[in-house]
C-alpha cells in the first residue's frame, strides 16, 4: 500500500506552479524536491515478491524488512555505488516514489516536463543512459542528469555563501567525491570507493572477529550512529548493548561495546579518504590548492556528519573544517 510523505501537503504543493523536480537516487537515499520542499527522503529500498514481481514495501519500511523476511520477498536496494544494478527493482522503486504524488494533477504534469538527477561524475556513458533510461520510463520527463559535486556546491550556497576558492567533500553512503571549486566552477577532482557502508560493514566484521557476535546492517547502522567515532570526541567514552547472534553456539547473545572500539577500525578508514585528497592536492594547481585550504575544508554528505571525522581532517590537513548545515540535502537542494 502506497503512503503520503509526511514531508509536505499535497494540497498545498497543488497550489503553487512547479517548473523543475530534483532528484538524488543515491546508494542508501532518495530525496525529492518539488517547489524547494523535500518531498520524499528515504531509504532506496524496495521490497519485491519473488513469485508474482509485486512491490510488498519500499523506503523506510522496505528497508524495515532487510534481514526478517520470507524465502518468498526480497529487499533489494537496486542502487549500489551510485550506479543502478538492478534496473527493474530500480523502476519498481521509481514508481512507487512518484505515484505517491501522482494523485495531485500539478505535479503529474511537472514529472511529464522536467526531471534534474543527481549522479557521480565517474559514470560511464552507458550506466549515465541506463540510469536516465528508468527514471524516463517512470517519469516519461525531460530528464537532465547533474554531477552531484556541482548541486552540492549550489545546495550549500542556499544556505551560506561559500568563498569563491574552495575545497569540497562529500561522504555518500557509498562514494566519497571531493573537488576543488573556483568562481563556481570544478577545477579537479577525485571519486573514492568509499563511504558510510564502509564504516557500517567494518562494524559488522569487528564484532564478529572481536566478539564472535553476528549482527544485522540495521543494529550495525544504529551502533555506527551511537558510538561511532573517528577521534574521541565525548568523555567517558560512550557505550551500547548489542544483542546479536553468537557465531560460536548460534544462539543470542549480548555484548557490551564501547566507542574506542569504533575508533580505529574508523580512523583506518577516513585514512583512506585522507589520501585520496593529498592525491589531488598533488593534481591541482598550487595556488588553487594555497588559497582554498586557507578558507578551510568543506564537508557535506550524510557520512560527514560521523563523530570527529571533521576534528580528524582539522588535524591531518591543518586547516578549519566546516560540515554544510544541511548535508543530507544539499545535492537534491542544488538540483
């Protein structure tokens, strides 16, 4: 059963005209905005019957079902490292996004005219077909597809003005991308395999070496939000009980685990975003990379907002670290 966002009015978003929708199809999120309202910001999850190819749940409550449900129903997040991996589970999803709206006249007829769609500059020209091909299938629109770097930068300028040279980072859930800006404009930049499903897969991994305790991504999601932590930003150190399954015995268990575990496994990690940077630090002109660390470093995405991951390239870089107030949004927001 197809439910209304509780995001925004239908009624209201009816009156007022709409001349473009953005939307950010990311790994773990979609958001949509109609008229500068997000409409739409859940999980890119879709729950499919296996047998008849019916849609059983999508977004927060799909992404409900990940790890509890029959041999007969499969979760699917069909966008993995901002690409489409599953193309009808893709549609699938699409389609019970939009149809949710559908039932307002005004905003039908905007999904028929006009669709921006935010994507990793890296895509090849046929996963950038494949990815414009179903949302055209879906929402039979003009659609546009935009790097996210370039809608971030924007997104972030609605809320603060940037300065013109500048160097920005965005931690998706599966992608890290940072560019560096002049007068609006990209100069250079670098796409990461990496994001906040590393962090909540390494999660899972410790506590199965460390703890011999199996958990689901869910409980392993809540734990990174918890007590994650990339430098130790809270005293006492916090902690959190996890009630899993022992790989030993196979029966529930419960462990206590405190935020130094998070620690490491997490610094290794942003080590690895660090690097990427210093690697195009190396591939930008001097001057552009002088001045833009001198007005510090800019984050947004949702994977910024890990505890001392800012405080962490603070000190690895030597230079202020602003995270956008608004980092969830701000590629849908610049679309």
């Amino acid at each position: 059963m197809l439910r209304l966002s509780p995001f925004v009015s239908l009624s209201r978003a009816a009156s007022t005209s709409v001349s473009t929708v953005g939307l950010d199809f990311g790994s773990n999120s979609t958001r949509l905005l109609v008229n500068n309202k997000l409409v739409f910001a859940e999980p890119t999850c879709v729950a499919i019957h296996k047998h008849t190819g019916a849609v059983v749940a999508f977004g927060t409550n799909a992404f409900a079902m990940l790890g509890k449900t029959p041999p007969a129903i499969e979760v699917v997040m069909p966008v993995r490292r901002g690409r489409v991996v599953q193309k009808d589970a893709a549609q699938n999803f699409l389609t019970c996004v939009f149809q949710t709206f559908s039932k307002t006249h005004v905003l039908n007829q905007v999904f028929r005219k006009h669709v921006k769609v935010g994507i990793p500059f890296l895509l090849t020209d046929a996963e950038r077909a494949d990815l414009k091909q179903v949302v055209q299938n879906v929402a039979a629109a003009n659609v546009v597809l935009e790097t996210k770097a370039e809608a971030a930068w924007r997104g972030w300028q609605k809320s603060m003005q940037l300065p013109s040279i500048l160097l920005l980072i965005d931690i998706g859930g599966a992608t890290t991308e940072a560019s560096f800006f002049a007068a609006g404009e990209v100069v250079t930049r670098k796409f990461m395999n990496i994001g906040g499903d590393d962090f909540t897969k390494g999660l899972m991994q410790n506590l199965r070496k460390q703890h011999h305790c199996e958990i689901g991504w869910q409980t392993a999601e809540r734990m990174k939000k918890q007590i994650g932590e990339v430098l130790p930003t809270y005293q006492p150190r916090r902690q959190v009980m996890i009630r899993g399954r022992d790989v030993l015995s196979s029966l529930p268990t419960t462990i206590c685990v405190n935020s130094e575990e998070s620690q490491t496994l997490f610094t290794e990690l942003t080590q690895r975003i660090l690097v990427g940077v210093q690697e195009l630090c190396e591939d930008t002109p001097a001057e552009i990379v002088t001045e833009a660390l001198e007005h510090g470093v800019f984050l947004t995405g949702g994977g910024s907002v890990l505890a001392g991951l800012a405080e962490f390239f603070g000190q690895q870089l030597r230079t202020q670290v602003a995270t956008s107030p608004s980092p969830f949004e701000d590629v849908v927001k610049g679309l």
